[in-house]
C-alpha cells in the first residue's frame, strides 16, 4: 500500500474537536468557529450572518456543521447565502470537519462554519 502526505496549501485543516472546542492547526479554539483560506476566527452562530456573506466570492462551498446532532440551518440565513452565490452543506459538526479536510486537502475553495459538539 502507498501512502501520500497530505499538503494544504490556503488553509489549515481541523485537527480535532472536542466538548466545546476545536483544534484547528494545532490551535485550541473555545467555542463555534468559521475557518478557511483568511484564517480561522470565532464565529458567533447562526445571527453572525456578516462574517460568512464576507466569504463570498472567495468561497464556493460553505460547511456548516450544527454541533452533536444534524439540524436544519434557519432558512433566511441558508437564501442569503445561496443568493451571494455560496453553496450551502449542512451536516453535525464531526462530519462537517472531516468532510471540510477532504476537500481541503483537494486544494478546493471551501470553508467551514461549526458549532462546538
């Protein structure tokens, strides 16, 4: 079996999460974070719509991940979005970071909105 190293080039992946946190780049990160090619900041949920209509332009493919449990994001927040010609998955957050990896690792343009498991 050959095995590759994975190179991200424009951002860091998330290296792990936790009870109210997550390891992004080997940094701890307390609370929901938005993170991607700018940079990894805190994210203050679903009513810090300005932060990821910023990324717009930037981005082709938004993860939103809803913490422990899959939920649906609030519909206005998902048309904003959509409208700023950003694509929308949503999924719990454990998934949303892996997936986020995935395709980061693909060089994609991509970022990632989580709340904390």
């Amino acid at each position: 079996m050959r095995l590759n190293e994975v190179v991200y080039t424009d951002a860091v992946p998330v290296d792990g999460y936790g009870a109210g946190f997550f390891r992004v780049g080997g940094a701890i990160r307390e609370g929901a974070i938005l993170t991607g090619a700018a940079g990894t900041v805190s994210w203050g949920g679903y009513e810090d719509r300005a932060a990821l209509l910023a990324l717009a332009g930037n981005v082709d493919v938004l993860f939103v991940g809803t913490g422990v449990e899959i939920a649906h994001i609030p519909a206005d927040l998902r048309q904003a979005l959509e409208t700023a010609g950003i694509g929308v998955e949503v999924m719990n957050s454990p998934a949303a970071c892996r997936t986020y990896n995935v395709l980061l690792s693909e060089g994609r343009r991509i970022a990632l909105a989580a709340l904390p498991v």
